[in-house]
C-alpha cells in the first residue's frame, strides 16, 4: 500500500490528500475491472436478473451474520450467496420454469428472509442501511487485498471460460458437441458472480450494484465491432465511470456508488447514440 500511496502523493489531486481516499480510489480501479470482465459475461450469458437476485441472497447471508454476532458478516454472505447460486442451478436444470421465473422465486425469497431476519425481535433496520447504499470510502487496505486477489481469479477463469460461456449463451448444443459443458461453465459462473456481488455490497451499496453489474457491457455492447472490442471497451467504461464517479461524489458530497452509477447510465446514452451514427 505504501508504494500506492506514494504514487497518489506524486498527483496534484485535492482529494488524494487523505488515506481513505487513496484506499477508495484503488478499491474504485479493482472493482471497475473486477465489473468490466464480469459485466459482459452476465450480458452475454443474459444472466441481469440473476446478478440482482444474487445481491439479495448476499444481504441475507449478512443479516444472518450480524444476528450471530459475526465481526465480518460479508464472509457469511460469500458462503450464503455461494450457496445459493449452487441451488438455484440445480433447480434451474431440474425444472422447466422459465429463468426469469425461477430468478423472481429465489429473489423475492432472499429479500423476505433478509428482512425477517434483519427485523428478529424488533432489531433496528438502520444498522444495514450502509448494505442498501455502499460506502466506497470505509474500504480497509485489507479489504482491498481482498478485491486483489478476486481480480486475480477473475480474470484467470475469464481467460479459461469466456469463450466457453459465450459459446453456450449463443448455442448449447454446438458448445456441447465441442466437447464443453454448459452446465459446469454455467455453475462455476455463478460462484463468481456470488463472490464478486457479496464483496462488493457494503462498498457500491445493493440497490445500485447490479447497475454497475450490467451497463458496461451494455454500453459496450452498442459500439464494439467485435469481441475483442466488446471486452476493452466494458473495462474501460467501467474504469472511466468508477474514477469519475468517485471524483464526482467526493466534490459534490454524494454517494460514490450512486455517481458511478449514473455516469455509466450517462455512458450508455452517448454510446447509444454513436450506435445509432454508426448505423
């Protein structure tokens, strides 16, 4: 940490003055890649709900950490949310409901019990409030360790299954006849998706995080030319609304997850119109 520090000393910014800002600057770059790689392939994959679904899981498994009085209930959340992919692939491949159907079941559940538990014996809701909006700027450099080593995961399983799980969105049965499992390039998928939402909920904040899950790609989507492009253009969208959005939260007073939230959006809608120039 102390070698990024030195590099933020070196740059006239006013807010890179202090360490929390330092920590939340680099949390911002690790989670922009973290959600440029992830993003397309929850695109691609047409897996937007289930991301969002994923979130509610992840505030459950906290809940369910605070009540039994755990110092890092977002540890507790992993393990919920992990589970709770686990589950809802094995009823998706057993049943023959719809995904966006079996999505709003598994959601609209992990939300109820989030709140029965959160509410047991008429607890305080106020104490989760920092779940529901993120707070960039309480990332520890531990945590940021943490965001470190899942980039690292990431972006190995992104180079061993990406093309894989592209492959399957677009045609199961050739990317079976390859010799490729849909099933298990789909399952390990969902692990990451499950790690990447729960370590991310108290910095971005649950009722935004799944914005920052999607838009990249989408925007990326209405500009790139090839596959190639559609990945660097998702990270660097993510990277430039991540940076600019804590630039923006931090003169203004704002939530830095909501900032970053609406450049993206901001993001899609020149990218959608260049979409359309191009066209």
């Amino acid at each position: 940490m102390e070698i990024w520090y030195s590099l933020c000393r070196l740059l006239p910014a006013e807010m890179l003055r202090w360490d929390f800002m330092r920590n939340a600057l680099l949390a911002t770059i690790l989670m922009a890649f973290l959600f440029g790689l992830t993003s397309t392939m929850i695109v691609t994959g047409r897996m937007s709900f289930f991301s969002d679904a994923l979130g509610h899981s992840a505030f459950t498994g906290i809940a369910i950490g605070c009540i039994c009085g755990v110092s890092a209930p977002v540890w507790i959340a992993v393990i919920f949310a992990l589970v709770f992919a686990v589950l809802f692939s094995y009823v998706r491949s057993k049943s023959n409901q719809t995904a966006d159907t079996l999505i709003g079941v598994f959601s609209s559940t992990a939300v109820a019990l989030g709140i029965f538990i959160a509410t047991l014996n008429g607890s305080s809701f106020t104490k989760f409030n920092k779940y529901l909006i993120g707070d960039i700027l309480s990332v520890t450099p531990g945590e940021i360790g943490a965001l470190a080593l899942a980039f690292v995961a990431v972006a190995i399983f992104w180079v061993i299954f990406s093309n894989r799980l592209t492959l399957s969105a677009i045609h199961p049965e050739l990317a079976s006849s390859r010799g490729f499992s849909p099933a298990l390039s789909q399952g390990l998928f969902t692990a990451v998706i499950a790690v990447v939402v729960t370590l991310a909920i108290s910095w971005v904040g649950l009722l935004i995080l799944n914005s920052l899950l999607i838009l990249p790609a989408a925007s990326a989507r209405n500009v790139a030319k090839n596959l190639r492009q559609y990945h660097l253009f998702s990270v660097l969208f993510a990277l430039v609304a991540g940076v600019g959005g804590l630039i923006i939260s931090y003169y203004v007073g704002a939530s830095a997850g909501a900032a970053i939230s609406l450049v993206l959006a901001g993001i899609f809608v020149i990218s959608f119109f260049l979409r359309k120039v191009r066209c």
